[in-house]
C-alpha cells in the first residue's frame, strides 16, 4: 500500500477522496466485476458447446464437467482451492476457461492480490488483454494498491483498443488521486474531458482547475 502523501495548502484532496474510493470509480469497479462475471459465463458455456462438437478428447471433456462441478458445488476459499487444483492438470483447451474461473472466485473470496495475478496471466490472450489489464487494476485498487493500479491502466491505455480509453480514463483518474499523484489525475481528468465521454462536464471542470491550482501552489 502507498505511503500518505502530503497534500498542498489550500487543497484537501483526501476530503474529495475518501477511505471508501470515489463513487465514480466504485460504480466502474461495481459494473467491470457484473461484465467479468459475464465475461467468464458466456466463454465457459460457448466453451462447452464448443467442446460438444468439436472436441473428442475424454481429459478435455472431462476437466469441463469437473469445472462446472466446482462452481456449482463450492464457494469462497474452497472453490477457490479446487479450481487451482484443477489448472494444475486441466488441458491447454481449458486453461482460459479455467482462469476466468479462477478470478472470479478469487474476487468474491475476497482474495484480490491472487486475483490480480490470475488477471495477470489473462492479459496473455490477445482477445482478453484489455478485459484482464482492467481486472487486475480492480484488484489491485480492491486490495489498496493503488500505485500499482496506477501504473497498471497507464500501460493498458497504451495498447488497448480506442474503445477502452474512457473507462481507462475514469479508473486512471481515481486511482492517481488515491495514490496521491495529481499530475496523473489532472492528466486523467483532461482526457475525458476532451473524450466527451462523461455527461458531467462541470464535475471534471471543478476537478481540472482543483488539481491545477494544487499544483500550482505545489510548485
């Protein structure tokens, strides 16, 4: 977790960032938990169709049915537990599968450092990099690491597709104020502003010229 660090005279931005993150970005982390949740249905189910018709291998077919077993059957720590056990010796067909999973439950035992990591090896499929870059910097806020979440989404918005770059944004702004780095945040703030992507247009104004003046008085 980041050291405290020092706020500018005339500038309190720890009333404007409270222990609890920012509703902004907690109604982001709120929806991207709904849509990885999602996510990682839709590819198990359209996984296992797939595996109906197309794929013959007994072990494949298998580590599918054990993984629908796992969900169904256990929760927190022990589900958990049981799908790491079964990444160990599920087939190469199932490991994305399998590694949603993995997050997924992680996320809801509360386990958000290991979370982050299983997102981290997600960002390895070229069609999930973006979806997994946004889970891990999730995790990384859920467990207070909110530097690393910082420099997570700056590398994400560098790669990802133009249709992530205000999500990235919003995260990117809440995560910079958390981890006390105005620069970043006012950086953040601007892009959406010039993405027209927020309806809000006077709460990004008040937070430009907020983090504007802060450094101003900073420098």
């Amino acid at each position: 977790m980041t050291d405290p660090v020092q706020q500018p005279a005339g500038m309190n931005l720890g009333e404007e960032v409270p222990e609890e993150l920012h509703p902004l970005l907690q109604s982001l982390v709120d929806n991207l938990k709904a849509i990885i949740i999602g996510i990682a249905a839709v590819l198990l189910a359209v996984g296992g169709y797939a595996l109906y018709g197309h794929v013959q291998s007994s072990n494949l077919a298998q580590a599918r049915e054990e993984l629908g077993r796992i969900q169904a059957g256990a929760s927190g720590p022990e589900q958990v537990q049981a799908i790491q056990e079964l990444l160990a010796d599920a087939p190469g067909g199932m490991r994305t599968a399998a590694l949603l999973a993995l997050a997924k439950a992680q996320t809801e035992a509360g386990q958000h450092a290991q979370a982050a990591d299983t997102w981290e090896k997600l960002t390895a499929e070229p069609s999930l990099a973006a979806v997994a870059g946004l889970g891990r910097a999730a995790s990384l806020s859920r467990a207070g690491e909110h530097k690393a979440a910082l420099e997570a989404l700056q590398a994400l918005r560098a790669t990802a597709p133009e249709g992530y770059k205000a999500q990235i944004a919003r995260m990117t702004a809440a995560e910079a104020e958390a981890a006390g780095d105005h620069q970043a945040a006012l950086a953040a703030f601007r892009e959406l502003k010039d993405l027209g992507a927020d309806r809000n247009q006077a709460y990004l104004d008040h937070k430009i010229a907020r983090l504007t003046e802060a450094l101003e008085d900073n420098s």
